[in-house]
C-alpha cells in the first residue's frame, strides 16, 4: 500500500516529473540538424538519407534501416540509393528544380571579385594545411535528403537538394 500511495502523491507533484519532458534534446542540437544530415560526411560527395523502417518490394526485395547515400543521375532522370558507395535501388524522378536567382547571383561581377578572393585564400590556406598534412579545405554545398510515406497514396516521396538542384522521387511500398 504504501508503495501504491508513494507512486500516485509522485505523479500528482507539480515539481517533479517521472518521465522527461518532451521533445527531449540532450545537446541543444534538434534531431536532423547537425551537419551530418545537412552536409553529410567529409568523404561523401552526396547526401545522406536516413531509412527507419524497413522497405519492401513486391519481389521479396527489403532495404534494411540505415544511413544511406543518394545521388541524382547524370540525365536527372533516376535518383540512386546506394549503401557503401553500391546502388541498391533506382527511383524515378518525378520533378525536378533548378535555382536560376543563384546561377544570377554568381554572374555579377562584384560576387566574382569575392568568390576569387576566397579561392585565393582557401589556395593559401591548403598550402599550409598540406605542409601539416592536412587535408585541403574544400567549400561546403548544402546537400540535403529525406524520405516520407504518405498514407493516402501508399507512396513514399524522396526529397533530395544538391547546390541549387532540387529534385523528388517517389516509389510504391
């Protein structure tokens, strides 16, 4: 009895709480938004999408949960799943969008002057770094990728952002 007393005047307590709080962030970071998933890895050249469930095809076929990379094809006609550097599965685009304000913004000629300023110190800075034996500094493209299902259509939807390329894929399953 007194066990039953002690647990039920805990959860009435408005100073203390038995479970966490939600959402529970333990590094002040938010789930997604480290430069793992907006950047990917150092030694990847594409984005990483995270799979959490398992995903089934009709032939018997299972994608396991897990990290995984995604690029688009040279036609921009296919997205392409690959697990260590492998393609696993190949998804149609369905649409696909260029940034033409970017392509602008970098023809101005002011933005040039910057952008050769940056590289000569970025060359100045991977000379020294490679007297160390570092790795040279290369500038960072935002690259980003995600999945969805939608309940309605029984789909799931690919989001993928490369640089200024956005595109989406989607597949039954």
């Amino acid at each position: 009895m007194f066990e039953g007393m002690y647990a039920e005047k805990i959860l009435t307590h408005e100073y203390i709480r038995p479970y966490p709080q939600q959402p529970q962030e333990t590094s002040g970071y938010y789930i997604g938004s480290d430069a793992i998933y907006r950047y990917s890895l150092k030694d990847s050249e594409y984005p990483t999408i995270i799979i959490p469930d398992p995903l089934f095809d009709n032939n018997g076929g299972i994608i396991r949960p897990g990290y995984y990379e995604i690029a688009l094809s040279d036609s921009r006609e296919f997205l392409i799943l690959m697990e260590s550097k492998k393609p696993i599965a190949i998804i149609p685009v369905i649409k696909i969008e260029e940034d033409a304000s970017e392509k602008n913004r970098l023809n101005n000629p002011t933005v040039k002057k910057e952008l050769k300023k940056e590289a000569k110190a970025r060359e100045k800075t991977n000379k020294d770094r490679a007297k160390v034996g570092m790795k040279p500094d290369e500038p960072e493209i935002f690259m980003e990728a995600e999945i969805e299902y939608h309940p309605k259509g029984e789909y799931y939807l690919i989001k993928y952002q490369k640089g200024e390329i956005k595109a989406w894929g989607a597949f039954k399953g």
